[in-house]
C-alpha cells in the first residue's frame, strides 16, 4: 500500500465533522460527493452510502467511520415552506468510529479521537482493505507466508476478501438463510477454496485432521462438488438385510464404543424407571467381557430353554423362539418340545397335541414341571448346540438375542412385567434392523473415517435413523478426538448442512428424554470441543428451530437472507457483534450477499459471495419447470 498522509491537499476531501456524540460523529458532506465513484489523483474512491467507510483527519492520525444513517438537513428549519431550492438542504450522514491509521498501520477500536471542523476524505481501496483484514500481517510466527483464501468480494466497494482461514477453522461457523438466498453455496465455497490448498495447489497439509460432511438431501455427493479427494457415504435403510453392502454404504462402529450404556439406552428410547435398568443389566449381564456372548451362547440358549418349562409363559415361548430364528436354528434341532408346545389360557400351562415323553396324558400330553425330565432335557439341548458354529459377527444382532434372553429369565424369577419392557424390546426389534443397513459394528476402537474428507449422504434414510445417525457420528468422533488430540496436532470439523433436523429444540416428533439427550451431546461439543480440537459448522434455512444455546456458542456467522422474524429475533438475542444497519440489511439482502460477523471479523463485512462452478457447487437448485413444461412456439 502506498504511504498513507493526512494532508488535506493530497486527499479527496468531502466534508467536515460537524458534532460528536461518543463514537457517533455527524458529518455534513460537500457538493462533490454524490457520484458513485470518484477519481483523485490517479486513484479510485468508492462514494459514501449506508454502510461504507470514510477518514477524518486529525495530526498524524486518519480515523475511520462507518456510514450508519444518511439526513438531508434543512437550513430553512421551517416546515411551512414547501418550495424545493438547490442550497435548501445539505447532505450529512452520521458516522461510528471503529480504528485509526496511523502512517500504513491500522488499529481497530478507539485509537484516536475526531474533533470538530476535522476535514473528512475518502479512503482508498488499499485502505478499507487493511480495515477489512483487520491490518493483521499475512505471515505466520514461523514467517512463512499465509496463502490467501478468496470467496467474493465486500459489498458495496467490490474489494476482494481474503479470507483469515487459518482463524476460521478453528472455530465454531454458522451459516443461516432463507431458501434461495446462496446459503449452499457458501458453504460449498468456504471448503471448496480450503480443499483446494491442500489437494491442488498443495500448500497446506491437514496431517490426521478430519472433516466430515452430513448431508441430509445427497446435495454434496457429485463427483467434483467441494472437492473430488474425498469419500462419499451413501447410507441407505432401504436394502434388505442379507444384502452384502459397499464399504461406502456403511459406518465401522468401533465394538468398544458401541457398548455405551447411556447411548443405548437413548438409541432405542429406554425409559428411565423400568427399561433402562433392564437394559443395563443386559449389559452388564452378557457383555461385561469381551467374546463372553459368543462363546457361552449355547449355554445361555440351555438356560433359556430350561426357564421356559420351569414358569410356563407364552411371552417367553415366543422370545426363545425369535432366539432361535436370529440364529438360523430351526426347532428340532434343539428339541422336540419346542415345536410341539402350546399354551393353555386358562390353565396357564403348557401342552402338546403329540405325543412327549415325560409329559402327563390327559387328552392331550400337559407338562407336568419335573426338574429331573427338565434337567435331562437341558442337557440334550446342550449336547446339540455345543461346537456348532453361530454367525453372530453383528454386535446389535447380539444385543436383541441377549435382551430376548434376559427377558425370559426375569419373567421365570417375576422381577418385571412383559408389557413394561415389550416396547423396548420391540423397538430393539426395530432399529437392529435398520441400524445393520448403515452401521457395521468393527472389533477394536479404530475411527470411523479413515480419509481426510468425507461426505455421509442420508437422502435414502429413513426420518427415524435420520435423527439418530448423526448423533451417533457426533458422540464417537467427539470422544475419541478427545482423547487421541492430546498433543492438539489436529482438528476434527463436524459441517451440518440443513441442521434444524438434528439441532432443534421443539421437535414434536420424539420423547423429550431423547431430545435432550441428542441436544445434550452437540451441546457439550460446541461449549467444551474448542479445547480438543472439536468444530461444527452447522447451515440451516431456519435458525429459530435451532438450540439458543448452540446459536448463541457458535464463533461465528454468516448471515444471508432471512425475514422471518423469529429467525431476527434469535440473531437480535444471541450476536452482540452486529450492528444496526447490518441488522437492518439482512430481509434485503440479494441471492449470494451474506453478512459475516463474529469473533474474527472486527466488524460486521457485507460480502457477495463468488458463484461456484456447477460441477463444484451442491445440488440444490430448484426444478427447472420451462424444462419439464415445454412452450409450444406461437404460429
């Protein structure tokens, strides 16, 4: 930048201070400043419209307003006379002080004061560039030089903007937007242009640092959208289940994170009195060691076998044999009396049409509870099933098999009702299914995601697993980044693209044990993840459905346009940092003008983003409906 000078004869001059009120200064403008780009000495000048900046000289200091309010100020002061002269008005616009140059060097904040009569000029581009960057050098402690980031250009000077990436990525980013206003867009193009430092123009190099996309419409899984070095996830609830799935369209689970009492408890909706106790007790019970289930199966199926003769109950009739099916056992294989069984109502008893030995004829063969018989018969069933070999590789297979089997122990000792625990284990049941189409539960503690970045598209999930993948996704990355990010030489960036699905705190659609429990985990993530290394980047259309307190936490935001005003009223209430005309400029902002402000942004920044390539951006245009409904040319 050239040296900078205060010297009224060397500046374009267009005004003077006329009071001071605080950091409010009014300012009445000369005739000269009313075009939209002047021209002084060689150099161009933006002219001054709501939100623009401009210098007051003062010694060896330029401070530097932002326009807030424009007047046209009557000199007349008398309102009967309504005849419009040239010299009746003048123009003035009032003004708040943000920094001050002093020789090349900007400082934001109150560096010097204005006084009255100090002459007021136009800044040049070089100038509300270094006000715009905040005046931070562009080279690290090292003294290499930073490369720059551009997304678009600061509306209305048409300067571009170079981002500071290296602050922003490790932060907490929020963008916000009505449909249409280019919210996709820029979240494409922020990590498009990060991607390309490291994959193209090899600059940069994340190390073990992680950045994964949720992307609930499949609007991010083209070939070159963001970046083409990444992994796509294509999860779908949709395949049967004896259908051998891509390593793409599942998520390795580690089996040491999997067994968490309380994610459990909430992934399968166990209310706290009576289910989640006896899902803990499933646990502790069958899983305390690893391999123990698998190698004492056919002992547990013996003991189950046996506490359905020794309390005769249909409920627990029909879990053995859904143990069996899960095990691709057919009954004789095990014993002749399970087959053959059926219960009487009234007598509340077991009986058989055929022809059982042991069991006491009287039309028909009643069983007769004989410890002997029952005992001799345990043994047979456990002769049959010992050395066979099970496939039971699925952990969530073996948690339904093992709740089935519990269950059946307590109805025999009378510790619960079957109506109590039968949603649970219904719901078990439920997602299993679903959960083996998406999740493949691995041995060991490895990462979910093993490539730099990845892409998880739900566009074929169901709206239940919907909800709950993403938590799951968060809670495990959290952790284990918690604890492998010691020596904080990496970052894990969680990007949340339509996050009022998972984010919101009104949700009618769950039981508000599970809504709390969901909020809870991104909730501690986005208070205590900026110590581990830990960052969302969450974008939604409708930032009200949102958690206040994940708003209000985020570092910082861009904000395209919104006019519901619930949606004002949340950003009113959570961003000190915005100021008056910014928050009026938001229902008005054009498709692809965002206000960025926040803890790295000195000021709030209007900003037309760059439009990215149609390979490289989203998918989320509108139909385009002349395509699909032709016009018949006029004859």
């Amino acid at each position: 930048m050239s040296d900078l000078t205060n010297s009224s004869s060397l500046s374009f001059v267009v005004g003077t201070v006329r009071e001071i009120n605080g950091t409010a200064v009014l300012i009445r403008l000369f005739e000269n400043t009313s075009q939209l780009v002047h021209f002084f000495k060689g150099e161009k000048y933006s002219g001054i419209i709501i939100g623009s900046y401009v210098g007051i000289n003062r010694g060896q200091y330029t401070i530097v307003g932002k326009v807030e309010k424009e007047y046209a100020y009557d000199q007349m002061k008398d309102s009967t006379v309504q005849e419009f002269k040239k010299d009746r008005f003048v123009r003035e616009i009032e003004v708040k002080i943000i920094g001050s140059f002093k020789g090349n060097e900007y400082k934001s904040g109150m560096v010097a004061f204005p006084q009255i009569f100090n002459d007021v000029i136009l800044l040049s581009e070089s100038q509300k560039g270094e006000i715009i960057g905040g005046g931070e050098s562009s080279r690290d402690p090292n003294d290499v030089e930073i490369p720059p980031v551009n997304i678009g250009k600061v509306w209305p000077d048409g300067i571009k903007f170079n981002l500071r990436w290296y602050k922003l990525f490790n932060s907490h980013i929020a963008i916000f937007g009505n449909t249409g206003s280019g919210k996709s867009n820029t979240l494409a193009k922020l990590y498009h242009e990060l991607f390309k430092l490291s994959f193209r123009d090899q600059l940069v190099k994340f190390g073990e640092s992680k950045f994964v996309l949720l992307d609930f419409n499949g609007e991010y899984v083209g070939k070159e959208t963001i970046t083409e070095s990444k992994k796509v996830y294509n999860l779908t609830t949709n395949r049967k289940n004896n259908i051998e799935t891509e390593e793409s369209n599942h998520l390795n689970i580690p089996e040491e994170r999997f067994w968490d009492k309380d994610m459990l408890s909430v992934l399968f909706g166990a209310t706290e009195q009576t289910q989640q106790p006896f899902l803990s007790r499933v646990l502790s019970y069958y899983f305390e060691e690893e391999g123990a289930f698998k190698e004492s199966l056919p002992r547990y199926i013996a003991e189950a076998f046996s506490n359905v003769y020794i309390v005769p109950n249909n409920n627990s009739l029909d879990l053995f044999k859904q143990v069996l099916k899960l095990l691709g056992l057919k009954y004789e294989e095990v014993s002749d009396w399970i087959d053959n069984t059926l219960y009487n109502n009234t007598n509340e008893n077991f009986y058989s049409k055929n022809y059982l030995e042991g069991w006491t004829h009287s039309g028909h063969y009643y069983w007769n509870p004989d410890e002997d018989l029952l005992r001799e018969e345990k043994r047979k069933v456990l002769s049959k099933l010992d050395g066979r070999t099970f496939d039971i590789e699925n952990p969530m297979k073996n948690l339904q098999m093992a709740s089935y089997l519990k269950m059946i122990y307590e109805l025999r000792q009378h510790t619960v009702q079957y109506d109590h625990i039968a949603p649970l284990l219904h719901r078990i049941e439920s997602r299993v299914n679903d959960f083996s189409k998406v999740f493949k539960i691995v041995p060991g503690d490895k990462e979910i995601f093993s490539d730099t970045v990845n892409v998880v598209s739900f566009k074929n999930v169901n709206q239940d697993m919907k909800m709950l993948i993403p938590m799951v996704i968060a809670k495990v990355t959290y952790e284990m980044n918690r604890e492998q990010n010691s020596n904080r030489d990496r970052i894990f960036n969680l990007i949340i693209d339509e996050a009022h699905n998972i984010l919101s705190d009104s949700s009618s659609r769950e039981s508000e044990k599970w809504k709390d429990y969901r909020l809870e985990v991104f909730e501690e993530i986005i208070k205590e993840g900026r110590k581990f290394g830990y960052f969302l980047t969450v974008s939604s259309q409708r930032p009200a459905d949102i958690s206040a307190t994940i708003v209000s936490q985020v570092h910082n935001y861009f904000i395209h346009r919104l006019v519901n005003d619930n949606d004002l009223r949340l950003l009113d209430r959570t961003m000190s940092s915005l100021d008056s005309v910014s928050k009026e400029s938001i229902p008005n902002l054009a498709p692809g003008q965002v206000i960025l402000t926040g803890v790295l942004f000195d000021l709030p920044i209007i900003l037309q983003v760059d439009q990215l390539n149609k390979e490289e951006a989203p998918n989320s245009e509108n139909t385009p409906l002349l395509d699909i409904w032709k016009l018949k040319k006029n004859k």
